[in-house]
C-alpha cells in the first residue's frame, strides 16, 4: 500500500525576507484558511488541480468580500444622508404644526392641525426606526454586552412609558427583580421600550402591563404581559416581521417595525424574542438574554 504525501503546493515552505534569511511560512493549509493561499507548483497532478481551483475560489471569495464591504459603505453613507437631510424638515414640521394649532382655528382648522402633528411624529417615527434598523442590519452599530442586573434598565425603561399608559388609563407594573444577565444597556433599554409601547398601544384604557423577570440556567427571561386585544395564532410567526400589522391593529398607531428592531436587537446580543398570545385574552412577549457570567456574579452577590 503506497504512503500518502502530502501535496508540495500545500506543504510547510521556507519564506526568504529581503534581509535573505529564510524562515519558516505558514502551511498552505493554513494559508488557505487565512485566505492568503497561491499555487507555487503547477504540474498535471491532481493535487495541482486542487490547488489551482481553491486559488480560484478564495480569490472570487476575496472579491466578494471587498464588493461586500464597499456596499456596506455605501448604506452607511445613505444612511447617514438620510438621516441628515431629513432631520430638519421633520423638526419644522412638528414646530409649524404646534404653532398652528395655538392659534384660533375653527374646529375644522383645529383638527386638521392635530392630524399635522400626528402624521408629522410618525414620519419621524419611521425615519428613526429605519435608520436603526438598517444600521443594526448592516454592522454599523455594534453591541457592548456587560454581564450586570437588569432592574435598573428595566426601571428607566418602565418610567419611559409611565407617562403615556398614564393618559391612557393603564397600570404599568415592574415586578421587583435581581437577576443578571449579559446584555448591552442602550440596546437592550430600547427592546425593552417597543415592548412596552407595543403593550401600552394595544391595551384598552383600564387595563395592564406587567413586566417581569425569570432567571434560568443559560438565560434569563424578560415578559412583557398585556390584558389587550391578543393575537391570532396564524399571526404570532409574522409579528416581528419588517412592516408586518396585524389586520386588528392596521388603523392604530404605529408602522409595523418596532418588533422586528426587537428581534434584531436581541438576536445581535446571542438571545432571542418569542410571543405567546390568544385572541382576546393578551399577550405575552418574552426576551431572551444569555446569562454567560451572569450566574456567577449572583452567586457572589447573594454570599
């Protein structure tokens, strides 16, 4: 039975400096997984073959990468224009509208200028929300997770939205909580907020949002649990979907995107989101956070 040689194009090969000392390169292997691997052996070989065709593959791999990267720079700079160029005129539009409807206006006049303001705050809305995810999606924004107790994030998220479950009518309640977990505050507070808008929104004037908080092993889980109108179940796997509405909820506030920025949101932190709903009866949603060092750290708080 013949011995298998290993291929010289994939070998281990000496390097020569400009200096003229040689020394040892990385193995054509390992070049390869770095992905700067060439054939220096052309013969009839099978081997040879192989070598010319992974030089193939990861120079179109190179290629796309670059032509990946430069779109990524594209978006970022649209983004970033967007972003700008729409900032100002949103702000006069909100100004002028508030203004107009300081002034003595027949109630016709009246409501026009309210439904102004209305229209103009969810542009607004939109423009953030877009702006968001689309950095979220294409890596221009980045998570900073640190292992550390939700309570605190939770509460300025809960105070956020007290004022408004307020004028509607609706208890918003925090069950008291000391569980840790590994998750970036920013991001995570703004998770926490479309959930609880989404609640608050679909809530009818007296009833409930409760917020609380389970600890596992791998994860904790945050609920945000309303008494609203509830989900159908063929409706549940499309609601953190971009743009998705649910048919009840098409005429309200709102432009379908804040659960889908929840699902990016968790899913760029190593969790995820999952709702559990009936029609009628409420809805749960849960966020998952991986608690890596979190159990630790509990342990020696509690000792």
């Amino acid at each position: 039975m013949r011995g298998f040689r290993r291929p010289g194009g994939l070998g281990r090969r000496a390097v020569v400096s400009p200096a003229g000392k040689a020394h040892p390169a990385k193995p054509g292997w390992d070049q390869a997984i770095c992905g700067e691997f060439s054939p220096t052996k052309f013969d009839e070989s099978l081997f040879s073959a192989v070598e010319s065709r992974l030089a193939d593959y990861l120079e179109a791999s190179a290629v796309s990468a670059r032509n990946l990267q430069a779109e990524k720079d594209a978006i970022k700079t649209l983004i970033g224009d967007i972003s700008h160029q729409t900032k100002t005129p949103i702000a006069n539009l909100l100004l002028y509208a508030q203004l107009l409807g300081e002034q003595p206006l027949p109630p016709q006049g009246r409501d026009c200028a309210a439904a102004l303001e209305r229209q103009a705050e969810k542009l607004k809305t939109l423009i953030e929300a877009l702006v968001k995810t689309s950095r979220l999606e294409n890596g221009i924004l980045t998570f900073q997770p640190v292992v550390g107790p939700l309570a605190p994030m939770l509460e300025q998220a809960v105070a956020g939205l007290q004022p408004k479950a307020d004028r509607k009518g609706i208890t918003l309640t925090l069950l008291p909580t000391q569980a840790q977990a590994r998750f970036d505050p920013k991001w995570t507070e703004e998770a926490v907020c479309n959930l609880l808008d989404n609640g608050v929104k679909y809530t009818p004037a007296g009833g409930a949002v409760t917020v609380s908080v389970t600890a596992y092993e791998l994860f904790c889980r945050i609920d945000v649990t309303d008494t609203g109108m509830g989900l159908a179940e063929e409706e549940q796997a499309k609601v953190f979907q971009r743009f998705y509405r649910a048919p009840a909820a098409r005429d309200g506030e709102g432009v379908g995107i804040g659960l889908y920025l929840v699902r990016q949101i968790a899913a760029g932190q190593g969790g995820y989101v999952k709702v559990s709903s009936q029609r009628g009866r409420g809805s749960t949603f849960s966020l998952f956070l991986p608690r890596e060092g979190a159990a630790a750290s509990e342990r020696i708080f509690r000792n």
